[in-house]
C-alpha cells in the first residue's frame, strides 16, 4: 500500500478526517461478526460503515510517553491484551468526552470484548500527567482508561505512528494559553500484539456500533 497522505480533510459534521482514515472508510463494504469471548458466537451482523478493518494495520506504530505517576510506557506495557486507543485533550468540549462515554458504554455491551482502553493526549503543554490521572478518572468513563502524555516530541512521534491530525485553534479574544485544539476522532482497535484491527470512526457512532467495530477487528486478529 502506498505510504498514506497526512492532508486532513473535514467532513460532512465538520469533524477532520486523516486522508488514511478517509480513504479506507471508503473502501470499506459489508463485513461480518463471527463471533465474541469465551467462544460464544452472535448471529452474523454488518458491521457500520464507519468501521475500518482494510488497511487498519498500516496506522499504527510505536509509543513512548508518560503515565499519570510520570513514569514511561511503551507498546510492549500493553503486550498480550487487546487494547482501544484514543487520541484527545482534556479540555476538550464534546468529541473527547463523549467518545470516552461511547466507548465506556460499548465495552459494557453483553458478550463485548475485554480491553485495556487507552487515551493519548494532543495538548501535553497543559495535561500533565497529573492531570491526565484526574481526567481518566472521570465518571461514565470507561473503567481502567489509562491516561498517557508527555513532552511534545513524544506525543508528536505517537500521532505519527498513528497517523493523527491535530493543530491548535486560537479562540478569538482569549488569552494565548486559552485554546481548542482541533483533531480527527478515532478509536484504534489493537490486538494483544499492538497490531491495529478496526478503526472506529466516533463521530455519531453509538456503543452498538463502536462495540460491532471492536468484535470485527478482534475477530479478524483471532
């Protein structure tokens, strides 16, 4: 596969969408689940339209970055269990939290899969890893949502590894460490061998569909 195009685009709800992510939504037909933990199998479902399982394992690549108590993990912190990944800010007014909330309510889907959810912050010039720790502790988020951050270098190589757009948004009149920061809304579904499975896109996607997303990726690794 050519090396993917890191020009954002935006889409209809006014959401930026990396050019590799809209590219393989595009691609992306009519899949089916085959099948959950413990062996259960679920009658075949489609699976939404805005989840990616074609290409999903070229976004995807190395971490370093700081814990809550600012100690460094890696991938390899996460070697052998399934993982969820998510890239926000805590200052962030809706897409952030209620695609922590979606998720949170996916995994506690009958029959969903058990992962480790992770949020990556795109603002590590105001979330500490201090803040980070109060912020994943947040209610309606999803249990165990680890919080990682870093110095900017670090959190700049992660989005590179996964192919994330983010840029800072002055707000008019605010003061210069008063901002939004604008980014693509992403879920990356990872095996146990931090290889990247399904991609969910979070704009408008609901706990049935983020949790159809997740099995199919899984599925597939399995």
């Amino acid at each position: 596969m050519a090396e993917p195009v890191e020009t954002p685009r935006r889409n209809l709800t006014g959401a930026v969408v990396p050019a590799v992510a809209a590219a393989a939504l595009a691609a992306v037909g009519t899949l089916l689940l085959v099948g959950r933990n413990g062996g259960e199998k679920a009658p075949e479902t489609p699976v939404v339209e805005n989840c990616i399982i074609e290409g999903a394992d070229v976004v995807n690549g190395p971490i370093e970055l700081l814990d809550s108590n600012g100690a460094t993990v890696t991938q390899a912190d996460f070697a052998g269990e399934p993982a969820v990944v998510y890239f926000g800010f805590t200052h962030c007014p809706d897409i952030c939290p209620t695609s922590m909330y979606t998720l949170a309510a996916a995994l506690a889907e009958p029959g969903g899969y058990d992962v480790q959810p992770i949020l990556i912050s795109l603002d590590p010039e105001r979330d500490t890893p201090e803040v980070m720790g109060a912020y994943v502790q947040t209610g309606g988020f999803p249990p165990g949502l680890v919080g990682l951050t870093g110095s900017r270098a670090q959190v700049d190589a992660a989005k590179a590894s996964f192919h994330v757009y983010s840029a800072r948004a002055p707000i008019e009149g605010a003061p210069e460490d008063v901002y939004n920061v604008d980014h693509s809304s992403f879920l990356y579904v990872l095996d146990g061998q931090w290889r990247t499975r399904s991609i969910v896109n979070t704009v408008q996607a609901t706990p049935q569909q983020v949790a159809q997303c997740i099995a199919a990726g899984l599925e597939r690794a399995g």
